[in-house]
C-alpha cells in the first residue's frame, strides 16, 4: 500500500501558477499515480493520471521524476474557483487506495 | 441524470438503529468502492467490489457490511449504528485509473 504524504495547505494569488508535490517513496512498479479535487461537500473529481515524465491535459500537468517516488501537480494560472482541496493518490492494481489528507489550495483575490 | 447516486443524501439516525445507505451507477462499471470521510480527513476505504461474486474489505470495514445486488448496485450498511460513523459517505466506480465518485451521503449517528 503506498502512502502518500503532501502539504497541508497552500495559498496562491489568483493567476499564479500553483505546483503541489506529493511524496510516495514506497510506490511499486505497476502503479499509476492519479490526482483529484475535492470541493466542499462534494466527491473527488480526477484531475490527471501518469505513470513517468509528464503529462499535460486541459485543466493540468502532471510531473513525475525517473525514480517515481514523488509527482508535482501544476496548475495554470490558478482562479478562484480552483480553492479545493486537492489528492494525490497512488492506483495498485490491488485496489487498496490511499487518498491521504490532501492539500487545501486557497485562492486569494 | 449523474452516473452515480447515492440516496438517502442526508440522514440523521439514532445509535443501536440499522442504517442502509445505497450507491446506483450507470457508467456499466464493474469495480465499486464505498469511503467514509470525517472532517478534515481524507478518504478512507470501507469495502470494494470487483464484480457481484467478488467483495472485499478496505482499511476499515469493522462495523460496516456491504451487498452488490447488481453490476450497477451497491450498499453499505451498518448493523447497529454507533457515533464515531457520523461521517461523509461517498460511493465511487472505477474504470482504468480514474475513479467516478457520487455526491456522497452525509450520516449522522445521535
């Protein structure tokens, strides 16, 4: 089971861009690693899933070094509509996940 | 119309009652999952179920069961309510490596 270990929270001024590292030194060979966003009262929604280097969609990129143990969560140019709480989460094959407590982004005008 | 629900949305119970919470998708997923989340926590996994033969326990199952009546049905239930699950109920499926989660069920045990 891989366990992941972000910060607590984070603030940003809107239009900044915002990078959220996540730690998972005990991820195995077979796992993906997956982000989500949480809004107040709400299920996670996925943001953006990868397994080495990077990956870049329409909301964000994803950044994983050579050795995996730890990824980076780059969001664009952040608004305030991006105040979440967001989870990084390690994908076994086993289906035993660990979300973690999250980073709670606050987005400041 | 969402792909996953979750009803009852809200429910405020007694200790000692039996309580079913009930998760309905129609994304034709086979793998399911029901979280529990507590305030300022993450989620943490009660049970999952790969198909309606197939169930298993996640990090913390004691005091919940579950029953798959169908690909796309999935409930929880707690036999004998007790404070400590008043809690945010989420039900999820998956498919690849993305999880699709319902709106969640927030339980209240007076």
């Amino acid at each position: 089971l891989a366990k992941t270990t972000q910060p607590i929270s984070m603030d940003s001024y809107e239009g900044q861009e915002v990078n959220i590292t996540c730690s998972h030194n005990n991820i195995a060979t077979n796992d993906y690693i997956t982000w989500y966003q949480q809004f107040p009262s709400q299920g996670p929604r996925f943001i953006i899933q990868g397994y080495k280097t990077k990956v870049t969609n329409e909301v964000a990129s994803l950044f994983i070094p050579a050795d995996r143990k730890s990824s980076t969560l780059s969001l664009p140019r952040v608004s305030l509509s991006d105040t979440a709480v967001y989870y990084c989460l390690v994908v076994p094959p086993s289906d035993q996940f660990y979300f973690g407590t999250g980073t709670s982004l606050t987005v400041i005008p | 119309d969402a792909d996953v629900t979750q009803t009852p949305r809200n429910r405020i119970t007694k200790t000692g009652k039996r309580i079913m919470l009930e998760c309905s998708q129609t994304k034709g997923h086979d793998r399911m999952y029901w979280y529990r989340q507590d305030p300022g926590l993450g989620l943490r996994l009660i049970y999952y179920s790969f198909d309606v033969k197939d169930i298993n326990k996640g990090e913390i199952s004691d005091g919940y069961s579950v029953s798959r009546q169908a690909q796309a049905k999935f409930s929880l239930s707690l036999e004998s309510a007790i404070p400590n699950q008043t809690a945010l109920y989420f039900c999820a499926t998956r498919q690849g490596h993305e999880q699709f989660f319902g709106p969640g069920t927030r339980l209240t045990v007076l």
